[in-house]
C-alpha cells in the first residue's frame, strides 16, 4: 500500500485534532477531555480503547497473521503556561497551555493508528498504541506499574518528539544515551541557631551551605570523565527569619543530570562530599534523591530501524541525522527499561511558520506542515520492526 499517500490524504485532520487538542490544554494526571477525545477517536476506528494511569488510553490492533508487539507513544498533558501565540486556536484555559508539543503528538498517534488499521490485512503482529498522561513528572511509572508493557507484552517501543532546536523537514536519532538521566535532590543543612553576635555560640548552617555549594561542582571537573555530560545545579536555597539571628536550618533544592550509562556515581560522589564538608562545619545534612527520569538511551538495531523509517519518509538519507543529545529528560526512558526501543526528534523549526520559539515559552508553537512527517514515522517504524522481526 501507498504509505504516504494514506498519510497524505489525513494531512488536514492530523492539523485539526492538534488545534482542537491546543484548544483544551489539561495538566498531568487531569487529562478528562483530553482523554474522552482520544476513546471517541479510537472507538470509531473500531479499536478497544481502555483507560490506564486514570487518564491514560491504551488501544491495541492485531494484524492481519500473528506476530511480534510494538507500542508507538504519545504524551497528553500540558503546562502552567500563558500563552501568548495570538493563534486564533489558542487556549481556552488562563494559565494552560500545549507549550511542548504534545498536542501534536497525540495528533499523529492516532492518525497513525487510523493509517494502520486500514493497512491491517498487510500486518504480521500488533501495534499498541498508549497515550500517556503526564509526561512531564514521569507519568511512565504510573503506566508501567499497570502493566502496560504486558497484555499483550510488548517486544519494542518507539516514540517522537516534534523539537524546535532542529529545522523542519529533519529527524535526528541516535545510537544510545540520548537524553538525560535526572535526579532532584533536598538537602537540609542543620546548625544550632542563635544571636548573630555571638556567632561562636552557634553552629551556622549557612556557611556550610555555602562550602557544599562550592564543593559539590568540583564532581564534574575532578571526578567525572570530561567526556561524560553531567550537570549539578542548586536552583532553590532558603533560610532565616531576621538579619540578626543565626538560622537554624538550610533548605536547598536542585538537580542532578547526566548524560552516560552509570551517573550514578554523581550520587554517591555528593553524598560523601556533603557529608565530610558537614563534619567539618558541626552541623548534620538530611540529603534525599529521587528519581525524576532514568537515562534515555535508544538500543541501536532499534534505532537502526526507525532512521530507515525516516529515511523513506523523508525520501532524502541526508536529512535524518545522529547528532542531537541534550540534558532535559523524557519519562519514555521509562519504557526503555523493559523493551528495547528508539525515540526519535522530528525538526519543526520554521521562521515562515512562526515556529521558533524554545519549548515551554509562551509563544512556543509548531510547524503543522511537519505533522504528517512525524505520523508517517511512526507508521514505517511500526511496520518495519513488525517485518523485521516476523520475516
């Protein structure tokens, strides 16, 4: 069957579900109307749509002859942003926007599936299609624990993000880590409070503080390989009610991020140093990590897979690239620990579409032309791991 010609002809819905998606942005875990929609459209493809992780949908189709299971995901919620597009589709809720493309991800899922299930007499195997609520606080182990890698059991995952740092009408994946591992951290400094003249009466959380904020960048220059990316940010400090009285505590927040298998010896590297600097100044550190993404790595024959799937999609091997890591993360991650898989970035920057801005502005928008490039994707990956495997 003719692919792109299927893809083609839905051109104009796949922009329409995205504007009507853009329409009614909805945070994580409170995806209601988000989630309705997507039951409404896979129920009239005459799929079986359930809801999982509460606003979830999972959907999948069996194939023509039996076979291996692949899972394509789509991310559902939006961002406590305001948005400042002036697009005449623009939020209807103050405070809500689609500021990171998951409207169009959604879109293209269940275009693709649409695609698919008209080429169901051509497929060996199933294709689980799982729309994922909350992506941006790791919705995934939500999922996971309700075993949406089982029933049936998925053997490989591919997803997509449309990205604005990359040029419309380009794919970029990648062998291995490709976006990073993250970790928040709290750290709690305790001293003994007490008159700020007469310091030497109390133990000063605030100068340890400031010795452990120093300390702690030295991981990444003197304990880390160069050529391994890794990030230690402090991005919140709090502490003191008056400027003459000796705190008793510190309160700092952050982030830990890397990007190459086994980072975690930044953990332990913190931990050590926090705890030394801390004897040395007399107070005690309550410090606690938790796991926001695990590291992001495509398996390369996965990744194999889906640049040839770009390839025919763009018709053009020079344009899908192996170039683009970056430390923000993406809970698909999750997903990679149970299946190998691929997650690919498809470019929609565009000045003439107005589509320039970062993720998460205001102003952050996409280039529509590029929709049915990323549904296309997905429906090659799909249909390609399906051969591959059942040949």
């Amino acid at each position: 069957m003719d692919i792109k010609g299927l893809v083609r002809s839905h051109a104009r819905e796949i922009v329409g579900l995205r504007r009507d998606f853009h329409r009614i942005p909805e945070l994580g875990f409170a995806e209601f109307k988000t989630q309705r929609t997507l039951i409404r459209y896979l129920t009239n493809l005459n799929l079986h749509p359930e809801s999982i992780g509460g606003t979830g949908v999972v959907a999948t189709l069996h194939g023509e002859k039996p076979g291996k299971v692949v899972m394509l995901r789509a991310d559902m919620d939006a961002l406590p942003v305001t948005e400042r597009t002036g697009l005449p589709y623009a939020s209807e809720t103050e405070g809500l926007m689609h500021a990171c493309g998951h409207d169009g991800h959604m879109a293209m899922l269940l275009v693709a599936a649409n695609v698919l299930v008209q080429m169901r007499s051509h497929m060996q195997g199933s294709v689980k299609f799982v729309f994922q609520p909350n992506e941006e606080n790791a919705g995934a182990t939500k999922l996971i624990e309700e075993q949406v890698m089982e029933h049936p059991h998925v053997d490989a995952v591919f997803g997509v993000h449309l990205w604005s740092p990359l040029p419309s009408g380009t794919i970029d994946i990648v062998d291995g880590p490709q976006m990073a591992a993250a970790y928040d951290f709290s750290l709690d400094i305790l001293g003994s409070g007490g008159h700020a003249g007469f310091a030497h009466k109390s133990v000063d959380p605030i100068i340890a503080s400031s010795a452990v904020i120093q300390a702690v960048q030295s991981i990444q220059t003197r304990e880390i390989d160069a050529q391994n990316p890794a990030v230690i940010m402090f991005t919140q400090i709090s502490a003191g009610s008056s400027q003459n009285i000796v705190p008793e505590k510190v309160c700092m927040r952050g982030t830990v991020r890397f990007l190459y298998a086994g980072g975690e010896e930044i953990l332990e590297a913190f931990r050590r140093t926090v705890d030394h600097i801390c004897a040395a100044y007399r107070t005690e550190a309550i410090l606690t990590f938790t796991l926001g993404n695990s590291l992001l790595a495509n398996e390369p024959k996965m990744a194999g897979i889906m640049r040839q799937a770009a390839a025919e999609t763009l018709e053009d091997g020079s344009k899908v690239t192996s170039r683009f890591r970056t430390m923000a993360g993406e809970d698909f991650s999750e997903y990679l620990q149970h299946a190998p898989g691929a997650f690919a970035f498809v470019g929609i920057n565009n000045p003439v579409a107005g589509s320039v801005y970062p993720h998460h502005h205001p102003q952050f928008t996409i280039d529509e032309e590029v929709l049915p490039i990323g549904t296309e994707l997905l429906v090659r990956s799909a249909l390609r791991f399906l051969s591959v495997e059942g040949a």
